[in-house]
C-alpha cells in the first residue's frame, strides 16, 4: 500500500477529483493549505506597506491506495493538475506500514479497496 | 420622473396649497421641505452603489470579492466625474429629440437657483442625477465579473455613462422623444426604461463579447458569502427609497406614493419568490430572496408614483415570474451573464414598464397618467415602444464602443489570471488575507523585486 499525498492549485481540484472518478480512485481526503514552490511571488499593497506574499494558496490531497492502485492515480492527478507553469505542485508516493478500516476493523489492502455501495 | 406630470403635478398642488391669492405668474423659488428631501434622496441613492458592491460580491467566489466590488465603486469616481464634466450637460440641457446640448458642459452655470420645473437648486438636481448615472453603469460589472479586465472594465462603463446613458436619460427626462407630455409620453417614474433596461442591454451585449469564464459550465461557481448577498439586497431596498421617493423631485404626495409603493412592491415579489422556491425545491433560499427583492425594486421603478399601492403589490408579484425563470433557463445556456443581470434588471424593468402601462392610475399619478385598467390601452404601447427603443439604442451602442475597447485594450484576463483570482491580478490584494507568508518589502529593495504586474503573475 502506498499514501499517496499530492500538492496542487487550488483552481484545479475541480478538475483532479473528476479524473481521479473517472480512474475509479476512491476515498480522497482534501485540506487547503499554503506553500512556496519556487513561484513568482505576488507582491500586494496596502496602505502604503508593499509585501510579498511567499505563501501560496495550495490544496492537499491524501489517498490511501493498494500497489496496482498507484500508477492510475498517479497518471490522472498529473494530466489533470498540470498547467505548464512554475507552481502546479508536486506529488509524493510514500510506503504505508499498515492501513485499518475503522467501520470494520479490515487491515491493509482489503481496508484501502473501496466498497461497493448497495443500492 | 415625468418633468411635465410634475411641473403639472406641482401647479395643481400648488393650486390647492395656495388659494388663488397667489399671482399665477410663478417666480420659481426653493423650497426647503423639498429641498431637504432631495437632499437626503441623493445620499440614499449613492449609498446604493456600495451596497450593490455587496450585493454582488457575495454572489462572487472569493478570490474575486474585491475586484467584483471595486466594479461597483469605482463607478462613484469614474463615472461620478464624467457626468459632471459632460454626462450631465448632455442628458439634461437643451438639444434636440435625442441628444441634449453642451451648455452645461463643466457644470457652466448651474447654480442654486432652481432647477426649470422644479423647486430645488440646480446644483442638487445635478447631483441627484449623478447619483443614478453611477448606479445605472456599475449594475452593468455584474455580467461580467470575474473575467473583465478592470482597466478595459472601467473605460467602458465611463465611455458608456456619456454615449449610452446620458442620451437615453435625456429621451426620457431631459425633453426627448420618449418622455413627452402626460398622455402621449412614456410614463418611466424613477428609471424602469433608463436605468434597468438600459444596464441590463449593456450588460448582456458585454457578457456576450467578453465571453465566459473559464470554468463556466466545468464547474459550479458559487456564491462565496451569502449573508453579505443579503446585507447589499437589504442597503440596495432602503437606499431604492430615495431612487423612487426621490423621483418625485419634490416633498410632495407624488413622493409619499412612490415611497409606499417601493415599500410594498418587493414584499409582494418575495412572497412570490419564496412560493416558487418552495414548490420547486421544496426550500427557500437566501440567494432567492436577496434577488427577489432587487427584482421587486426594479419592477416598481418606472410604476411607482403612479399607481395605487394594491397595484404596486400586484406589480412585484407578477414581476417575480419572468426573472425567476430567466434565471433557472440562462444557467443551462452558454450566456455567462454572470450575475443574472438581464433576467433582474432587463425582465424586472420591461415587465414594470409594460405594467406600469396597465396600472397607471390618474388618481395617483397625476392627470393624463392612466394605463389600460384606467381606460387608456394606447399607454401600454407608447411603454413598449420606449423599451424597445431602449434596447435597441443601448444593446446596439454599447456593442459598437465594447467592439472599440476591445480594439485597443484586451476585455478578458487569461486563464491563469482566473485562476488565481482577479483580487491579486488586478488590485494586489486579497478579500481575506490573514497575513501568513506576507514578507514586508523595504524601501532599498523594492525596485529589484519582480513587479506586481498581473504579467508576471499570468506567466508564473
């Protein structure tokens, strides 16, 4: 199992979460987060006090996935959060010791594969 | 605003006020009572600018909170100077049927004598009038929010208050072919033709040219703050008393019918409102009341000193169904006129004006001013054909001096610069910083960091 933590622009979550539907990933967890990536940064003003903003709006994106599981949610975050410029994020695949479903008490790879829902 | 059902409003009162020991050669005079009321109408209606900002705002996603609301108030300085430098001469001095002249260009001897058929100073007139220019040009920023570029955003509304705006207020209310005397005139009370439909043509010409958001139809744009939605609905109704109360030009009966009635109106529209949001949703909505409200407001605009005010509640209730719907149609189309600008104020004014038509009645309106229920079916389609030639002239013009701006400056930010939001881009700020990350820039350094141009920020 891996966790797989990906960094992106805020404007393209949207547009992440359709792909990662449509590659069958399921169970995402998002925070908003700020972070400097190297980008250019905004200067703003106010009041006569001229800052930098060092910080960016980023949104973080956590996914607990099962080894076959990796490369299709690697693949849709990086076709759909990409725009070309300094500042699309980064995504980070890091080895999981064990995972446990909480509802059922399964461990590992039966607790990451998504459920069925009933209809 | 009728000027000729004024001027002949005022001599019947003043026929009653004063037995006939007054000679009837008028020596036009100010009146303090009126005086005072107009006074306190001009600052209500320019209160309506910033809470429009609000309004519209909180319809807004947040990373554009304060350019949609600098949209608004940056309409009090740009437009606010060009109707004293030229708006205003144009509208309201002596020209021919569709043009005013140049005499009151610069303001040129307006003074506080009385205005010609009225009892207020000149200068109080002009700035009531400038009041309503302002508001008329930044209900146009909401068709195009969070895509214009502010700079091309600004030379349009500013260009268009004077080739737009300033010729159709004086059709209507400086001596033009639209608003001739009671009976065979238009009858627009406080700027139903004007000012809504007037907006609501530019509006829908911009939203068209300009073009859609980027994430229009991708994705839902939400309203980012909903409270503040209903803060601007509730400052636009208190600061809407003056618009219409004020239209009255005068303390006067005409001004007290036009205050209840814009009092009633939009009671009867939310009512309306909230039924149709319940029997299709099952729930009442903010966002829907807020908008009922302003849909109300505009309705009973060009009605509201002339008719009764069982009329006006039957005016707001009828004025709820077109912009209801509008609005639930355009979301499924391809037309980003963002903020519903032509289903509220295009549909909310022609359905006020065409009933305005219907429910003129002479008992509160004044001789001659009667619609269709009163006897007089002709009104309804003198009121269509100043709405039609409202529309035509604005939808036709604004798209020639849009076509023009867009020659010379680009209308839309790229993609990127939607992306972060056009707070950062266009004015340097966030609606909602908390400060975190900001490093102060001093003095010595400032010339070797990267300028806050939105190039830069556009190619990051």
């Amino acid at each position: 199992m891996k966790l797989i933590v990906a960094i992106i622009r805020p404007d393209k979550l949207n547009d992440v979460l359709k792909s990662l539907y449509k590659a069958e990933v399921r169970g995402v967890s998002v925070s908003h987060v700020r972070g400097h990536g190297g980008e250019t940064e905004n200067v703003e003003t106010y009041r006569g006090t001229t800052v930098k903003m060092e910080l960016q709006e980023k949104i973080r994106i956590e996914i607990g996935v099962s080894d076959h599981f990796v490369d299709p949610t690697v693949q849709s975050i990086l076709s759909a959060a990409k725009t070309g410029e300094v500042g699309d994020g980064k995504i980070f695949v890091i080895p999981v010791e064990s995972v446990y479903r909480i509802r059922t008490s399964e461990k590992d790879t039966a607790a990451v594969t998504p459920v069925a829902v009933k209809a | 605003m009728s000027f000729d059902l004024l001027s002949s409003g005022l001599s019947i009162l003043a026929q009653v006020e004063n037995p006939p020991t007054t000679a009837p050669a008028v020596v036009p005079v100010v009146n303090p009572a009126d005086t005072a009321w107009m006074l306190v109408s001009t600052a209500l209606v320019l209160f309506m600018t910033p809470a429009l900002a609000f309004f519209y705002g909180g319809l807004a996603r947040s990373k554009n909170m304060l350019n949609t609301m600098m949209m608004s108030f940056i309409a009090m300085g740009f437009v606010g100077v060009a109707w004293a430098l030229v708006g205003y001469s144009l509208a309201f001095s002596d020209g021919n049927k569709f043009i005013g002249g140049l005499s009151w260009a610069f303001l040129q001897t307006i003074g506080t004598d009385p205005k010609v058929g009225t009892t207020i100073p000149h200068v109080l007139f002009m700035a009531y009038q400038a009041t309503f220019a302002i508001i008329t040009a930044a209900l146009i920023s909401g068709a195009i929010i969070e895509r214009m570029r502010f700079g091309a955003y600004v030379a349009f509304i500013t260009l268009w208050s004077i080739v737009v705006y300033a010729p159709v207020c004086h059709w209507v209310w400086g001596g033009g072919w639209a608003g001739a005397a009671p009976g065979i005139g238009a009858l627009d009370f406080a700027g139903g033709t004007v000012v809504h439909i007037n907006a609501a043509a530019a509006a829908l010409v911009a939203a068209i040219v300009v073009g859609k958001r980027k994430d229009f139809g991708r994705q839902a744009l939400l309203p980012h703050n909903v409270p503040l939605v209903l803060l601007g609905a509730g400052a636009l109704w208190f600061g809407w008393f003056g618009f219409n109360g004020g239209s009255a030009l005068a303390s006067n009966a005409s001004a007290a019918t036009a205050f209840t009635n814009t009092m009633l109106a939009p009671c009867a529209t939310m009512v309306a409102w909230t039924l149709l949001d319940l029997l299709r949703t099952g729930k009442v909505t903010g966002v829907g009341c807020g908008t009922g409200i302003v849909v109300g407001l505009v309705a009973i605009t060009p009605a509201a000193g002339f008719l009764s005010p069982t009329s006006a509640m039957a005016v707001g209730l009828i004025a709820a169904f077109p912009s209801y719907f509008a609005i639930i149609i355009r979301a499924k189309t391809s037309l980003d006129d963002s903020l519903d600008v032509f289903a509220a104020h295009g549909l909310g004014g022609i359905t006020g004006a065409l009933l305005t038509g219907v429910f003129a009645d002479e008992t509160w309106g004044g001789a001659g001013n009667k619609g269709l229920l009163n006897g007089n079916p002709g009104q309804l389609l003198i009121q269509a054909e100043a709405i039609v030639g409202t529309l035509v002239y604005s939808l036709v013009v604004s798209f020639i001096l849009i076509k023009i701006i867009g020659f010379l400056l680009p209308l839309k930010a790229t993609d990127a610069q939607q992306g972060v939001g056009l707070d950062v881009v266009d004015h340097g700020e966030e609606a909602y910083s908390n400060g975190e990350g900001a490093v102060l820039i001093l003095e010595n350094e400032s010339t070797s960091t990267p300028a806050a141009s939105p190039s830069t920020i556009g190619a990051r």
